[in-house]
C-alpha cells in the first residue's frame, strides 16, 4: 500500500542566490525553498490521500477492528507535515553546499521546470485513476520501442524501482520486528523466516512495481518528446544528479521507515496481543 508515492524521488530543486552563507538557518531556508519550488510540498499533501486509498483496497480482507486501528495509527503519523519534517532532517544531514549548488544550478532550466509539473499533476488520487484508463489505451497502442527503452533508462538512473522496493521491504522488517514479539510463541517468526519472507516479497512485488513505475512515467510524461527525455535523463547521468539522486533516494526511505517505525509502536499500545493456544 506504500508503493505509490516513489514518485517522490524525482523532486527537483531551484535556489536563490539569497543563501550564500552556509548556516543552519541558511540551510533551512534552502530546503524549505527546495520543497516548495520543487513540488515536494505538493507530493507531501498528497501522500496521507494515497496511503488511505492504498489501505481501503485491504479493508475486505481485515477485521474490522483491526483495520480502524491501523488506519489511525497510520493516519496519526503518516501525515503530510511528517514526510516534510522527515525528508528535511535527512537533506541537512547529507547537506553538501557545493553539490546542492550545483545540482539546484542544473534544474533551474526551462525544461526541469515543466518536468516537475508534470510530476505534480500526475501525483494526485485522480490522477492515479485517470491512469486507469491510460493503461488500457497501451494495451490496444503500446509505446515505441524507443520510448520504452527511455522509461526504463530514466527508471535505472533514477532508482525508481530500487527505491520502492527499498520502501516496501524497509516497512515490512520494520512492522514485522515491532509485532512479532507480541505474538503467541507458536506463532512468532522462526529464525531465518524473516530473511526468507523478505526474500519472497522481493521476488513477488518487483514486477509488479517495476511495471507500475513505468506505467506511472509513461502517464506523467506523455506529452514529452523523447528528446527531451533523453536531456531529463542526462541530468541524472551527470555526477551531481547521481549524487542527489542518492541523497533524495535514502531520504525517502529512511522516512518511510522512521513513520512506519512508529506505527508499530502505537499498534503495540493499542493492540494488545491474542492470547496462547495453552491459555
């Protein structure tokens, strides 16, 4: 339910000249200006809408009860000010004035400014069901050869899949480390089973990301001419992309983890494990 939002990691980020002195509340003010320049504000607000909607599609298959406490434990930390705080703390950590001047100094371009456009307007819950209909249109008139091959390249530079996969596993250890203890022992996780059941979800859930990031590229960028793909991508081909990119990438991981980390803990106070099969 967590893998719509990879998205995220193609925030892009314009500076002003005003900050030139490198301070903590210099840095503040650069990544605040990042955010909202970039988009990533707008992506922040739209994150707890397509948790719900990922959640609502696994109503049919939970206890009611425990549905309405997951959806609020996930509703009380997933929230759009949570994301933002998260991702600010790992930009100042990993801050590299130099490398985020240079970086801020590429994507000013007239061309970074419309991609992060249209990454905005395809990362809404509407836009998510108008790709609905899209994906129906390739199955009658696939992409060119040469546009997939570019979606799959702009996939490889960008770690898109490997970032949602990263986010999907991070938040399965994670939830499962937390709730695992409070289990009846005979039904807690043998050694080794973790390890295999990560394994399992890596093999089951990658094709289906992989195929949903490029659906979802494909959308965003449909009105794109390949030339101007093939300069976006170049952008993250450069050194300094590959850098943000990583930067950006972990961010977003480590906020996934860290929020997923303390809905765990709320499960743990409010649900209160079943008793044995001996009790």
């Amino acid at each position: 339910m967590f893998l719509r939002l990879f998205f995220i990691t193609l925030m892009f980020f314009p500076l002003s000249h005003a900050y030139a002195e490198d301070t903590a509340e210099s840095r503040n003010a650069v990544i605040d200006e990042i955010l909202e320049v970039s988009g990533g504000n707008h992506h922040f607000e739209q994150l707890p809408a397509m948790i719900n909607a990922g959640m609502e599609q696994n109503r049919q298959v939970m206890d009611a009860a425990v549905f309405a406490k997951l959806s609020s434990a996930v509703n009380e930390f997933h929230t759009a000010q949570a994301f933002r705080e998260q991702v600010k703390g790992s930009f100042n950590k990993h801050y590299d004035k130099a490398r985020f001047a240079a970086f801020l100094e590429m994507i000013r371009s007239p061309l970074a400014l419309k991609m992060t456009q249209m990454e905005k307007e395809a990362a809404t819950p509407e836009s998510l069901q108008e790709m609905q209909g899209y994906a129906a249109t390739l199955q009658k008139n696939p992409p060119a050869p040469a546009r997939r091959a570019l979606i799959e390249k702009l996939d490889k530079v960008t770690s898109a899949t490997q970032t949602g996969m990263n986010i999907q596993l991070q938040i399965a250890q994670t939830m499962a480390s937390v709730i695992d203890p409070l289990l009846p022992p005979e039904q807690r996780l043998k050694q080794g089973q973790m390890d295999d059941m990560l394994w399992q979800m890596q093999l089951q859930v990658r094709p289906m990301m992989e195929q949903f990031i490029h659906l979802t590229m494909l959308y965003a960028y449909r009105s794109l001419p390949d030339e101007d793909l093939q300069q976006y991508i170049a952008f993250y081909e450069a050194d300094t992309g590959k850098w943000f990119i990583d930067v950006m990438n972990k961010a977003t991981v480590s906020a996934f983890a860290n929020l997923a980390q303390k809905t765990a803990e709320r499960l743990k106070e409010v649900m209160p494990p079943p008793a044995s099969n001996g009790s």
